[in-house]
C-alpha cells in the first residue's frame, strides 16, 4: 500500500487518519460541589475557585468503563454513519477497567458486534487518550488497519479516596470515542498531523493508584501532590504544545481551537496563556465534568463539535498530562 499519491488534480496526497466520527457518554447521576459537600469537608466556593469544576458525573454499578465505552463508541459509529463490522481495531484508554482481563476493548467488540476488529486497552493515565490516538494513527498510517475506533472511559469515583478531599474533588467519569478511517488527504485536508508522546517515570509518586490487582495488600485509592503535579502540569505541556507547533512550521495563530485534558481550569489557563491563544480558542468543560482522566479530551471535543464550535476543516491541538507522568499533544484537522 502506498502511503503518499497523487490525487486527480494533481496534488500530492498521503495516507492519513481522518476523524469520521464522534460520541460521548456521560453516567446519569450529577453530583453538583454542594452535593459532594454533604459527604466531604469542602465547600463549592472551594472547589470553584480553585479548580473550576462546579459539578461532576458519578456511574451507577452498572456504568462500567467498558459499558460507557461501547455507548460512546456506538455514538461515534452512528455519527460517521459506519457499521461495526467494519471497524479493523478497538483501542480503549483506561485506568479504570472492568477487569484486567479481557481488555476493556475486548468487552466493547463483543457488545458492538465488532467481530472483524482485534482490541487491547492501553495504560497511561490522563494522557492515555493522547497515546491511544498516536498508536491508532501509526497503525493507520502504514496500512495495517482502515477503520479504528479510539476511547477514552474512566470510572475514578471508584478509586477516589472521600477521606482526601485534596483529591476527591476533582474528578468524574464518562466515556467519549473517535473514529479514525484512513483516508488519501492533501497537503491542507483533514487528518492528524502529528503526535508527540513522553513520560518520565521518575516522578511516578506524585500521582499514582495505590496497587492493582497484583497488589492486593494496597488502598486501590488515588494518591496525589496536588501542587507538585500542577507545577509540572504546566511547564511540561507548555513545552509539550509549542513541540507540536514546531514540528509541524506553525504558530499558535494557525490554529482554530486548544482542546486540553480537563484537570484543572488553572493548569488549562496557563497553557493557554504561554501559548498566546484566546481563552475564546480554548474549549473548557472541566466545569460540568471535572476530570474523567483518558476520557477527558474525546468528552471536551464531542462536546464542542456537538454545539457548533468546532468546525471542518478547523485546526485542533490537543494536550495532555497524566499519572506516570505520562504527557503529549495531537495536532489533528478535522
Ligand atoms: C489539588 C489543588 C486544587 C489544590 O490546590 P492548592 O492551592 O495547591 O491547595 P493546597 O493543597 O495547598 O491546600 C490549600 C488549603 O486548602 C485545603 N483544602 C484542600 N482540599 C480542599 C477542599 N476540597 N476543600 C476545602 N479545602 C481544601 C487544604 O487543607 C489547605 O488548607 P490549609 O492551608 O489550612 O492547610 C491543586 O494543587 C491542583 O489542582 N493540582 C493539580 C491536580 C491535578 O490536576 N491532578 C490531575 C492531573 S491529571
């Protein structure tokens, strides 16, 4: 299979992963700041100003990641007007599986009826959107796969420790997914331009889960240094967008919208500003959601696309940070 051709017209063309499709699951019980204060000592004042976040969604038993996950996928499906059976690969990005085996991904081929599709689940915290999105396009791009469907799905109320209100506050969950097919594009069109990923394990203390189920003699609890991980937070993907910008010879002028993983309004702000971009430019939803981890991005442009804001064509940079650390960025055109 060719990766670069020509088109009719005569334009180069080359292989790329082109967003087809979009969906998002939310579980049904909001739990506004005020209702979390009835059961931790914090107040929405608190909460409000320092992070931005008014409310968040907590899953019912039976919301599990691979559940909400089918029902995005479903969406993103049904959006792109694409049958399952159609779909080659299924990558799921989640700390918070089912089981730890079969993967997640696994479990949503089999309720979709994606049996033509292979899956795996992939591990990088709230980064794990960002990194499932760079493997999806590298198995698209050399023509491995033609039709990939990427999720995000988080279910952190089950890990969140209610005795650390530091902690507990910031984060919900939900589900969101993209479809990428590969498509011939021009120089210009749509797909994604770039990703950049990196991790540095030796800053994996300041925000971790306290064992898995190889650990058993473990919390299973978040643990975080809120400040140490908002300083780095903000330093690393402001390096992390202006890499993206680089390596692809644009400014933050050349693009249409900042999609950044949902942790905090003020880690979203500074990025924003050291990038130069309007906070109009930048698509926030940390308010309703809080933090759902690998399933913050695909929730945030689901959203924005949903109402309008953002359109085809538009030039969208994603960035985000997560446990591990783990952090990255996706430079894509819709
Ligand atoms: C967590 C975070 C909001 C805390 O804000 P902060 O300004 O650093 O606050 P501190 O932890 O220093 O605590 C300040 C005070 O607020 C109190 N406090 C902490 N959580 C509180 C809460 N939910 N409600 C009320 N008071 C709270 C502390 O006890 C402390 O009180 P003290 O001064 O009397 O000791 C902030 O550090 C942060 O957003 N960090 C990044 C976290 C993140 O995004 N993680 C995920 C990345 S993917």
């Amino acid at each position: 299979m060719s990766e670069t051709g020509m088109s009719e017209s005569g334009l180069s063309e080359t292989r790329r992963a082109v967003l087809t499709g979009i969906g998002s699951y939310l579980p049904e019980h909001c739990v506004s700041n005020a209702e979390l204060a009835e059961r931790v000592d914090t107040s929405d004042e608190w909460i409000t100003e320092r992070t931005g976040i008014r409310q968040r969604y907590f899953a019912a038993p039976h919301e599990t990641a691979a559940f909400m996950a089918t029902a995005a996928a479903r969406a993103a499906l049904e959006h792109a007007g694409v049958e399952a059976i159609s779909v080659d690969a299924i990558i799921v990005a989640t700390a918070t599986p089912d089981q730890a085996f079969p993967a997640t991904a696994v479990r949503v081929q089999a309720a979709l009826g994606a049996t033509a599709a292979f899956g795996f689940d992939i591990a990088a915290a709230c980064s794990g959107f960002v990194y499932a999105l760079s493997v999806a396009d590298a198995m698209l791009r050399v023509g491995q796969v033609d039709t990939v469907l990427v999720i995000g799905a988080e279910v952190y109320s089950r890990i969140l420790d209610f005795s650390d209100r530091g902690t507990c506050v910031l984060f919900g969950d939900g589900a969101g997914a993209v479809l990428l097919q590969a498509r011939q594009s021009p120089a210009g069109g749509p797909g994604i331009l770039s990703t950049h990923l990196h991790a540095d394990g030796r800053l994996g203390d300041i925000l971790y889960v306290d064992g898995a189920i190889g650990r058993p003699d473990t919390s299973g609890f978040i643990v975080m240094q809120g400040r140490e991980v908002f300083r780095h937070a903000v330093a690393l993907l402001s390096a992390a967008v202006s890499e993206a910008l680089a390596a692809n010879h644009l400014t933050s002028q050349d693009i249409d919208w900042l999609v950044p993983h949902q942790a905090n309004r003020r880690i979203i702000d500074g990025v924003g500003k050291k990038l130069g971009l309007p906070p109009e430019q930048v698509v926030i939803t940390v308010d309703r959601h809080a933090n759902t981890s690998a399933a913050s991005i695909p929730l945030a442009l689901a959203t924005a696309i949903a109402d309008g804001r953002i359109k085809p064509g538009q030039l969208i940079l994603l960035e985000a940070l997560g446990g591990g650390l783990t952090w990255g960025s996706a430079l894509i055109r819709l």
